[in-house]
C-alpha cells in the first residue's frame, strides 16, 4: 500500500464511505467538505479519532429514494486522508481531504453506525501520486 502513499497497510481493511453526488476525489486533489448530517458527524469523529482515511464515493443517479438508508455508490471512490478539520460549536465539521489513492469497493460491510463501511480493493489502475497538488483558478 506504500504506492498509495498510506502509511498504516491496515488501513484499507475497513473504509468508511462518504458518498458525494457528482464529486469525486483524485489522488492529489484537495476536497473541501461542510459536514452537518448526524451520521456523517459521526463519520468525521471516527476518522478523526483513527486513521483519518474515508473513501468519497459518488452516488448513482437515483439514490434520492434510499438517500437516508445506503444509497447506492458506484464502486470506484477515492480515499482521502482529512488534514485540516474543524469542529464548529453546532456540532458541524469543516474538513479538508487530499486525495490519496483509488480504490474499488469490494464489497460493503455490516456497520454498527448510521454511515456505511466498505472493504476495499486497489484499483485496477495504477494511481497516479501527486506530492504536491496543482491547484487551478478559475478565471
């Protein structure tokens, strides 16, 4: 897992999924997320308190009909380690990811919490690490 610039090889065993609609994360890239649903709060707390890795999954079309269940996710999702994170005094969560590797999801595992898990897999391609990422400004 070195080539995806992880240093905990565990830490792909398990990965809690943030699906997103029409966003995706890239190894390199910089994603600002506003954290406020309840189960997501929570996601945020466990990745703080772990390894600080969670797969940014992109929903199907249609996924508004099971949006507060598990909505469907295609499998391909980036990880992205959180390296800024604030915690508003709502509750709310101000995060920054950098993307850090693709992966697929394998499969999705029984969760004890209201966000759900995966076990995933490398991707098919080899990622593509960007040590420091190109930021462009629209203009």
């Amino acid at each position: 897992m070195r080539e995806f610039g992880l240093d905990n090889p565990a830490a792909l065993t398990s990965l809690p999924i943030f699906p997103l609609a029409n966003c995706v994360l890239l190894p390199g890239g910089l994603l600002p997320i506003h954290v406020f649903e309840p189960r997501y709060r929570e996601l945020t707390r466990d990745c703080l308190a772990g390894h600080q890795l969670m797969g940014v999954a992109r929903l199907r079309p249609g996924y508004e009909t099971s949006y507060y269940g598990r909505p469907p996710v295609y499998e391909k999702c980036g990880v992205g380690r959180i390296i800024c994170s604030e915690e508003l005094p709502d509750g709310r969560f101000a995060l920054l990811l950098r993307g850090v590797a693709r992966a697929e999801i394998a499969r999705e595992l029984p969760s004890p919490h209201n966000y759900g898990w995966s076990r995933p897999t490398r991707s098919t391609t080899r990622p593509t690490i960007c040590r420091t990422p190109t930021i462009i400004a629209a203009g």
